[in-house]
C-alpha cells in the first residue's frame, strides 16, 4: 500500500479509538516499554503527541521514565519549520514549559540544547509501518533528516497502536527504517 493511503487509513483509524480504548491501548504500550533493558541508553529523544489526532500519549512514557529509569537523559523536539529542522531540547519533568506550535505539537519554549551525537535511541511517530521497518509519518520528512544528523548506531523505535502491514510500496532513497517499533500487544524488531 502505498503512503498516502496509509496517512488517511491509519490516521482515520486511530481517531475512530474511543477514550476508553486509548487508555487501555497506552497501558499496554508503556507496559511494553517496561520490558526493554533501558541500561544501554543514556540519552532518548522522544516525541511530544499531537492531541487531536490521537497520537501516542508519549507523556505517559516521559512518566515512566521519571520515576523507572531515572538515569536516562531525555530531550523532545522543536521544530523550524522554515528549514524543516529540529533540535534536542532537555527535558525536565517539573521546568519545562511547553506551548503548541502551528502544527498543535506541544515544544519547549526555552532548554539546553543537546547535540544529535549524544542521542541513543530516538522514538519516532508514525501512523503505520511494514512488517520490513518501513514507516509512513506526515510526509514532511522531518525525522528522516533528523535521523541522517544522528550517530550511524542511533537506535530508532516507532511506537503505534496498530500492527503493522505486509509491506510500503512507495518508498525513496531518503526513508529511514525502523529498528524496534512498539505496539500494545508486542514489540516488533527489524
């Protein structure tokens, strides 16, 4: 199947998910974060959800993080959108102040910097991927060149609610595949 059929499938599916329903979905999900050994990772990125469009509750990991594995150093996005871009951002549970930008992506206003190297493991959004590590996301390329500015060793882990589909057809020189991704019932690797 091709990206923009996916883009519309998957994002009309994940709005169709009842609050109930997402709930129990991102129980799950952190329950699957819970497996990993997050001792080999110091530094993870990690995406902040758009909540209109029923993304992943990431905070509910950021949460996770907090009082689990406090040694990891965590950093979100923010976004140019002039040039496509995004830096690191720490991210401290308590100081961070967030605001929405155009998009209804919650950013940080203001933080240290953390430099693309010292990143070990980004999560990255999606709204489906193949059974091959493929991933379809918004279409505005925003972490595929992220991900070129990282360490050749980054780990990159989708999360998603749904399980993946056989295979994306339209693929170009510049998608980067997935490593891991996460879903409710089991976490897929590639």
């Amino acid at each position: 199947m091709d990206k923009a059929t996916l883009r519309k499938q998957y994002l009309d599916k994940r709005l169709s998910i009842s609050r109930s329903r997402f709930l129990i979905l991102t129980d799950d999900l952190v329950n699957q974060v819970k497996r990993i050994d997050w001792s080999e990772f110091r530094t993870v990125h990690i995406f902040l959800p758009i909540k209109k469009n029923n993304e992943v509750d990431t905070f509910s990991i950021l949460n996770y993080f907090k009082n689990a594995e406090p040694q990891l150093q965590l950093v979100i996005p923010r976004t140019n959108f002039e040039n496509f871009e995004m830096e690191n951002v720490l991210y401290d549970h308590e100081y961070t102040l967030l605001r929405r930008n155009k998009y209804d992506i919650p950013e940080p206003i203001h933080g240290k910097i953390i430099s693309n190297d010292q990143i070990d493991l980004v999560f990255i959004p999606l709204l489906a991927f193949d059974k091959k590590g493929n991933r379809a996301g918004y279409g505005k390329g925003f972490y595929d060149r992220f991900l070129r500015n990282c360490r050749p060793d980054v780990k990159k882990m989708g999360i998603s609610f749904f399980e993946p589909v056989d295979e994306i057809s339209d693929l170009n020189e510049f998608d980067i595949k997935l490593d891991s991704c996460i879903c409710p019932d089991k976490i897929w690797e590639f």
